[in-house]
C-alpha cells in the first residue's frame, strides 16, 4: 500500500534522460479518507524528461491519500529509464527504478505492488537458480514485431528502425549485432544503414554490411553515428539484408538504436518485423 499522510508528500516521476518523440503516458487511481468521508481520485499525466513532475499530488489537511493504482507506459520509440520516488518536502526516497522498453508498461496495484508489462500485456517474470547470473557476458535479444519504413520525401534522410534498440549505461562496455531483413521499392533503390546512441561515446567502432545485388554487399567501417553518410545505389527488392555489429563504451546513460536511409525520395525501404538485435555488457 501506497499512502501520502502529509501535505508535503508528493508521489514523482522521472526519466533518466530525454526520449525522442511521446514522453511516457501515467495514470494513477487514488482515495482521500479523512474521519468522515472517502473520495475517490485520478490523475493522468505525462513524464517531462529528467524534470520531476507528480504522479500523484499531495493531500489535503487531516487527509490521507491512499494509492490503489499506477500505469506508465512507454509511448516512445526508445526505452527509458524511469523512477517513482516520495517526495517528502524536499527529502526524496526512491520507491522503484528500472528501465521500460518502447510499448512496455509499469504497473502499481495494491495487492501485488510493481510489475512489468511487456508489448503483449504479460508480465515480465525473471527465474534465478542459486548461481548468481553473471553481471558481464549474458546474451540479450530485441526481436522488432512490425515493419519500419522510410520512404521520406527527401532522399538519404536517415531515420530510427523503431524498435530495435537497447538501453546502455555510461562507462559500460557493450557488444551488439544488429540483423535487419529489409526490402526494396525498386532495384534502383538503394540504401545505408547504421545507429545511433548516446553523444561522445568514450569509444565506438563498428561496420555495417548490406546487400547491393544477389551476390554482392557494401561493406563500411564507422567510429562515428550516422554512417556512411552517402547511401548505396541499388538493392534487391526482397531478400535483402543489413548486418551492423561492433563495440560502444558510452559515457552517458541512453539508447543504442540501428539507423537507415533511402538513397531515392518517396521510394520506400522497409525494414521487416523479425529484425533482431543482439548484446552483451562485456566490461
């Protein structure tokens, strides 16, 4: 049970960093019980970044506030991190912190405090033997479930392969693969692929491969986000595809999320549902 006694107590939350496009959607259900009476209450309410903002409001006088439920779901392209804390006049307690993946959703309820909620509105579960689970080498798969398509109006516009990301914390070392099938409007039609992440990494190399014709690929090696800055000039139609694989060390917590582009406006590359990215925290 969730309760705010005083006037000054505020339920928050707060992100770990800016996401890209919708902050996260909250709602909480909440009752005022005094001596006399019992009033029922809501609130909805966006994140804003790294500001604070109250999920749930403080009292009034003589009342306590009892919360019976919280909902934040993750409405961005990337994941976040995101904390719920009591804000006791000016003194913070944090209550739960973890990260939420694009379309997850954190749930408070009375009777069984916080859970996850992945994409499909199961709860995420994790099982543990009595050999601690290693903080270093443990594999991680993002498989994407719909097709992302960039077909901007202005050629070599890059843009996010929404979905296929994951969250890296600054000074860690990470591996990752990422393995896209994608299809083409055209044999004309080419394209370039790459990532993104958090700004001045402390050390990034990385290459990306992708298809040009049934028996040929561009190969491009990067220690810098966005490239090659120049997209291929042909493709198959179907059958394509773009592997991107190397090593980051961030030196701010974020995103590592693949990056692609139409080489020709209006003409569509589409990355498909079944894309996978792979990683592991290796120092």
């Amino acid at each position: 049970m969730l309760v705010l006694t005083q006037t000054t107590d505020n339920l928050q939350i707060v992100l770990g960093g800016n996401v890209t496009t919708n902050q996260l959607q909250c709602f909480a259900s909440y009752r005022d019980v005094t001596v006399t009476t019992y009033t029922p209450g809501r609130n909805g309410v966006n994140t804003n970044n790294t500001t604070d903002v109250n999920l749930v409001a403080a009292p009034g006088s003589s009342t306590q506030r009892v919360v019976d439920f919280l909902s934040v779901f993750n409405a961005d392209t990337v994941s976040s991190t995101v904390t719920i804390k009591l804000d006791a006049n000016g003194t913070e307690s944090i209550i739960w912190k973890g990260i939420l993946q694009t379309g997850e959703k954190l749930q408070y309820t009375d009777d069984r405090g916080f859970s996850v909620l992945d994409t499909n509105g199961l709860t995420k579960t994790a099982s543990f033997t009595n050999v601690a689970v290693p903080a270093v080498n443990s594999l991680n798969v993002v498989v994407m479930t719909d097709d992302v398509v960039n077909n901007n109006a202005s050629a070599n516009t890059i843009a996010d392969v929404t979905g296929l990301s994951f969250a890296v914390t600054s000074g860690q070392t990470y591996w990752f693969e990422f393995v896209i099938p994608y299809t083409s409007a055209a044999t004309t039609t080419g394209s370039r692929w790459s990532i993104n992440g958090p700004a001045a990494p402390t050390l990034l190399n990385y290459r990306s491969e992708y298809t040009l014709a049934a028996t040929t690929t561009t190969i491009n090696s990067a220690t810098a986000y966005d490239t090659p800055s120049g997209a291929s000039a042909s493709s198959l139609t179907t059958g394509n595809v773009a592997t991107i694989w190397g090593i980051i060390k961030p030196s701010q917590d974020g995103t590592v999320i693949a990056r692609f582009a139409s080489e020709i406006s209006g003409s569509a590359i589409t990355a498909k549902a079944g894309a996978t990215v792979r990683w592991m925290r290796i120092i």
